[in-house]
C-alpha cells in the first residue's frame, strides 16, 4: 500500500519510486524511472519524466511538465505552467533524445508561475525567478531574477523577502523576518 496519496485519475507507472507523504492530484502522470522524494506535492496535470529526480518537499503547481534530465533539490517551488525544457535546439523531423542537457534546481528555489528554464543550467539555492521570466544561463544563489531574457534584479532571503544589497560590492544585511544575515562578497552572497 502507498504511504502518499493519489488521486484516481494520476496515473503512476509501475518502478517509480515516489515518497512517503506525497500529494498525486488529479491527472498527474508520473514516469516509471522517476524518483521523487518525501512530502512532495504534485498539482493537477503534472507531467514527471523517467530520468527525473525531485527533492523532499518540492511543490509543483498544475501545468508543469518536469522533463528527462532536469532535477530538482529539496524545497523547490515550481509555478503554476512553468515550462523546462531538455533539448536546446529541437525539431520534430530530427530525433536529439541523446542530446538532452542536465538541468539543477537547487535547494529552496523558487520558479515562478509561466516562467521559462532553458536547458543545461543550473539555478543556485534560495534563488527567486519572477514570474514570466526566461531563464537562459546560470543564476547564482540567492538571485532575484526577472524578465525576457532574465535579468537579476536583486537578491533574497531565505524567507522570501528581497534583500537590501547591491547587485555587486561588498555589504552586509540581515533579514527582517528571520533575523538571519547575508553577506555580499563581489557577486556572491552568503548566508551566516
């Protein structure tokens, strides 16, 4: 017996292995070779491909279609229709499946509603992409990215709040919900 819940109308192929405590609404398919963690929420319509692995605690809203090759760290936050896609540059009359790039969401990232991650990039922890945005190179931790093409804007907590900092130079801020602080370093920021 399954220690998550399904909805009767997901489908959930048999080997997929998917953890304890998930949420499979309404019209989900999740491929067999997908590898989905503990307390992960997928919405109505959600696609989950075969080379997938998704993180504990994910959310991922209706209308997401989490593609062969992309993965997902803990505590990632997919928008509603937010779109990855796996092949750069891809025709229907040519076959590329062998040229499916790796993308890495990692831990804490947001990606806002109908935003677009093209292939073969890496979003970096606690990163916030806005909604809408496109997303077409690597974002560094803790980035507040908007717009077509993105760009960065700022940077966030942890908590979700834009932090006051430059984009560049060396500051120091802290987080007025958490109390935590975060370091400005060149272009890097650090929590701690």
């Amino acid at each position: 017996m399954a220690d998550y819940y399904q909805h009767s109308s997901a489908i959930v192929d048999d080997g997929a292995q998917i953890g304890e405590g998930c949420r499979v609404w309404h019209f989900v398919h999740v491929c067999p070779g997908a590898v989905i963690g503990n307390g992960v929420s997928l919405g109505q319509n959600v696609f989950v491909g075969n080379k997938v692995t998704i993180g504990d605690h994910c959310k991922i809203q209706n209308n997401v279609s989490v593609y062969d090759n992309v993965h997902l760290e803990e505590g990632v936050f997919c928008g509603p229709s937010m779109v990855f896609t796996n092949v750069y540059n891809p025709r229907s009359l040519i076959e590329r499946k062998d040229q499916y790039r790796n993308t890495l969401v990692k831990k804490g990232a947001t990606l806002g509603a109908n935003c677009t991650i093209v292939c073969g990039i890496t979003i970096g922890e606690y990163a916030f992409v806005g909604a809408g945005a496109v997303i077409n190179k690597d974002v560094p931790a803790y980035a507040l990215m908007v717009g077509v093409p993105a760009k960065q804007i700022g940077w966030m907590s942890e908590f979700g709040e834009q932090l006051d900092l430059p984009l560049q130079g060396e500051a120091t801020t802290s987080c007025e919900h958490t109390g935590a602080t975060y370091t400005l370093s060149g272009r890097t920021v650090t929590k701690g």
